[in-house]
C-alpha cells in the first residue's frame, strides 16, 4: 500500500507541478497575445494614416498640375 500511496504521491506532484507550467505559459501566452493586439492596432493606424496622406497628396498633385495647367495658358 506504501508503494501504491508513494507513486500517487508522486503523481500528484508531477500533476502540480505540470499545473504551474501550464499556468506560467499562459499567462506568457496571454501578454504576447496582447502585445500583438497592440501592434496590430498601431499598424491599423499606420496604414490609416496613410491612406489618409496619398489621398492628400493625390489632390496636391491634381491642384498642382491644374496651377501649373492655369500658368501655361496666362503665358500663352
């Protein structure tokens, strides 16, 4: 009964200790998670910010060639 009591024993120590692995990874698990949501929202409003500024600078560019369009035929 001693041997059988032992290797239970030893089981539950194992299980316990497999425990607090599986806990210890988790919670590593859960801030790299996390951190990637933070990333991707930054990336989110990167890429938003972008988009934001090639409209920007396709309107400059129209405006530009139109002046530059608008100066030609003034000199002509």
């Amino acid at each position: 009964m001693s041997q059988l009591s032992n290797a239970a024993e030893n089981l539950i120590t194992r299980l316990s200790e497999n425990m607090k692995t599986i806990r210890s990874q988790s919670e590593r698990i859960e801030y790299w998670m996390k951190d990637f949501k933070s990333m991707v929202d930054q990336m989110e409003k990167i890429e938003a910010d972008n988009v934001q500024l090639r409209k920007k600078i396709e309107e400059m560019e129209r405006q530009h060639a139109k002046e530059m369009a608008d100066l030609a035929r003034q000199q002509k």
